[in-house]
C-alpha cells in the first residue's frame, strides 16, 4: 500500500507534460498550452482592439451593436463558447476544424469580448483636450485615435492586457472537454494510465499553470515600471 | 476672413451663444473678454468647429462651416489653436509633438519638418527643449511649445482660449511675449483673455461678450477709457482692481 506522496511519476512523464507525443505525434502538454494562448492572445488584442474602437465610434448604427455583441458573449460562460464553436465552426466553413482552431477561435471571440471593454475604457481614460488638439492641427479623427490617443491609451492597458492573458492561459484548460491534448487533457490522460498518483499529477499541474502565471503577472508590473510616465519634476 | 452672422448655440436648455454677430477682418488681432460663463470660449471654438453652431451662418476663410461640402480637417489645418491646458501629447517629445501634424497632413519628410520646428523652438525661446517630454517643462514652456505646435501648421489664423490662465504669474509674461510677437506679423488672431493690458498693447479690437451676446465691440483705447454698457464697466471694475 502506498504511503505518502511520490512524485517519481512527474519526472517519469516529464516530457508527456511538456509537449505530449511529440515528435513521433503533434504536439502537446504544456507546449501546445502556451501555444494555444499565445496565438489567442494575438488574435484577441486585435479583436478587442477592433471592437473597442467600433464600441468608441461616435455612429450609434455602429456603436450599439457592438456592444449588443459584446454583452452577450461576456454574459455566457466559456465553455458555451467552446461547444458552439465545436458544432458551429465546421458548419459555418463547411469542413471538419482542427480542434486546436476551434479552441483558438473560441478563446478569440470570448476574451476579444473583455478586451474591447479595456480598450474602450483605456480609450476613454484620455482627456477630452488631447483629440481637440490632435484635431485642431488638422489630423483627421483616425489619426488622431492612432497617432495621439491609441499610443497613450494602450500604455494604460498594459496591466489589463496581462491580466486577460494569464486568465486566457489558465482557460486553455477548458480545451481538454473537445479532446485537445494541452497540459490538463495531458494529465488527464497520465492520470488515467498510472491510476494510483491523481494527488502529485494534480499538484504537479496546479504549480506549472502557478508558476507560468505568476511569471508573466511580475513581467507586467516590470514593464509598467519601465513605461511610467516621465513624471513632473 | 471670420464672419459670425445671427449665431446661435445651445448647451441643452443654456443659450451660450445669443446672435453673434461679428467680423475680423484679415490681419486684425481681436481680444474677446468677459466674466466666466459668458459664452467667450465657446465662441472661439466654434471658429475651428470644437463646438458646432446650432443656427446662424459661420465663414471662416471663405468657407461656410455648416455646409456638408466643407472638409473641416482641411480648413482647421489653416487654424492655429492654444488650449488654456495646452494640451501637449505627453507620449511624445517636444519635437515629435511640432512635426506630427506637419508630417502626417503637408507631405513633408520629416526632415524639413524637423528643421522648421527647430525654427519655430528658437522663436518661442525653447530650442534647447527640443528633446525634452511635456513633463519636463513649466507651464508657460509647455504653453510655447504648443503654440509653437500651432504655428507648425503655417496657419493662417490663430485662435487663443485663455492662454494664460493655466499659468503660475511669473509665466505670463513670456506667453504674452510670444503671442506679441505673433500680432506683429500680421496673422490673424482671436485671443479669449483677461489680461487686459495684452489687449491695450496689442488688440486692434476688443469684444465684450455676456450672457453670449456681444454687447459691446471697441478699440482698446476706447473700451477701456469709456466702456458704453453698464456690464462692461462692472466687469472692468473687477478685473483691473479685484479689491474693491
């Protein structure tokens, strides 16, 4: 009988975690993780970018659905958006997707959502005075939003912007119920073969998703040291 | 080159402009004063349309500012404006806040925009702030820098909304140079200001506005030895001598 806490089975399943059946089959684990994340991450800052701007606009035809839109995804949980975009993503481009996009898609449109709404606020957050400026040199709204109010508004973001992503990068997590192999399904899998250590698999992935967290949450309070306004003598 | 016939502006219920009616000819530097509230700093900002008139009819360098047709973009290029919180971009150094306008609106390199600005630092005094941030800079710096920002453009008129107003006492001195300097280049310039002694030196006219009516419209010299409306007279009392 087992005593205790043994957490040879970690070491032993090592490169499992980190990047799944790699390189005799795709990739997975933690790598396919970060993976997932990161291309959510890019593809998300430009829809929430695009949304927030659209939510900003000063033409309601365009502002209020917008933000009809945006309500309605914050308004049901992830996991729903994962289920439609299993079953609506093929039906919509009429062929099977790879798992791996539609959980992309899924993190995309979700977190796109939340984005918007710190763009919009960010944007928002600058006085009134520097549009009049902008626009009283002559530039037009679009480049005063991107030369004057954009530059500043997204300094402010910063914070935000990291905070969305750690959340994005724990709800990869979510991507295990449509079978894709990152660090949860991963360890499910572990799990399932070893029977008998859920405890150090589960603390195991506890501490990972912890630590890549907690890695990038101190990187952006490094990096809004180091954007600081040039404050007033 | 600015003509206001029957303007009228409503914030809401609040009637800021009643009927303007008023016209600055090319050249002429106007001073516009009158008591907080009176309607004086919208009128200014309607000129590059910050403030949308609501009926009336607005030129502004021959251009009808209520018609669709008018690119405003283009025709606020032509006009210089001076916020009373200057309003520099503080993401950007001194320089980058002169050339942007110039480089994304006349087609220049930024090259010869550069070489202007550093014209324009060395007439308001700040050429060694040319790579200086906003921050840096004491307000009435930070004040010619944005008029400097202004004259980058090459307008052909200038407006002022209480330039100095925003400013510690031992600062206005050098704002009110610079715009001095300006008038005598024959600009055009309306300037929105309770420094009455820029308007005795420097105005050709002086505008009394309250209640958003123009009530009285004079030389300098005439306005201030013999103000004809009974407001005008109160309102001079309290500005020249505050104590009494």
């Amino acid at each position: 009988m087992q005593t205790g806490l043994d957490f040879s089975v970690i070491w032993n399943n090592m490169a499992h975690f980190m990047i799944g059946r790699y390189p005799s089959g795709p990739i997975g684990g933690l790598m396919l993780t970060l993976y997932l994340a990161l291309i959510g991450l890019v593809l998300s800052f430009v829809g929430g970018l695009v949304l927030g701007l659209l939510c900003v606009s000063h033409n309601r035809f365009i502002r209020y659905p917008t933000l009809a839109v945006v309500n309605v995804i914050r308004g049901i949980p992830l996991l729903m958006v994962i289920f439609w975009m299993y079953f609506l993503l093929p039906a919509l481009i009429g062929r099977p997707t790879p798992e791996n996009w539609t959980i992309i898609m899924a993190l995309t449109v979700f977190t796109s959502a939340y984005m918007s709404q710190i763009v919009q606020a960010g944007i928002e957050g600058i006085p009134r005075g520097q549009t009049e400026a902008a626009l009283s040199t002559g530039l037009r709204p679009f480049q005063a939003m991107v030369h004057v109010i954009l530059p500043q508004a997204l300094r402010n973001m910063i914070p935000s912007f990291v905070n969305q992503f750690v959340s994005m990068i724990k709800d990869t997590s979510l991507a295990f119920i449509v079978g894709v192999s990152e660090l949860t399904h991963v360890a499910t899998q572990v799990n399932n073969r070893t029977m008998v250590y859920p405890t150090e698999i589960f603390i195991f992935i506890a501490a990972v998703y912890f630590i890549i967290c907690f890695a990038f949450t101190t990187l952006s309070r490094w990096l809004e040291q180091r954007l600081a306004w040039r404050r007033a003598i | 080159m600015i003509r206001f016939e029957g303007v009228h502006k409503w914030f809401k219920k609040l009637h800021v402009l009643n009927d303007v009616n008023l016209h600055v000819k090319q050249g002429e530097v106007v001073v516009l004063c009158g008591p907080s509230g009176s309607g004086k700093s919208t009128l200014i900002r309607t000129v590059n349309r910050l403030e949308p008139i609501d009926r009336g009819k607005l030129i502004v360098d021959g251009q009808n500012l209520s018609d669709p047709k008018t690119d405003i973009n283009k025709l606020r290029a032509e006009i210089g404006f001076v916020f009373q919180q200057f309003n520099l971009y503080p993401h950007l150094s001194v320089l980058k806040n002169i050339t942007l306008a110039p480089i994304k609106i006349r087609n220049i390199t930024r090259g010869e925009a550069e070489e202007q600005a550093t014209v324009l630092l060395e007439r308001v005094g700040l050429a060694e702030k040319r790579d200086a941030y906003p921050a840096q800079l004491s307000g009435g710096q930070q004040q010619r820098v944005a008029i400097a920002r202004a004259l980058a453009m090459k307008p052909k008129i200038m407006l002022f909304d209480e330039p100095t107003s925003a400013l510690d006492p031992e600062m206005i001195g050098e704002v009110l140079q610079v715009m001095q300097g300006l008038a005598h280049t024959g600009m055009t310039l309306i300037v929105v200001t309770h420094e009455m002694g820029f308007a005795r030196e420097v105005a050709d006219r002086v505008v009394f506005i309250d209640f958003g009516v123009i009530l009285e419209e004079a030389t300098p010299e005439e306005f201030f030895k013999n103000p004809k409306h009974e407001r005008a007279r109160l309102f001079l009392k309290e500005i020249l001598s505050p104590m009494h």
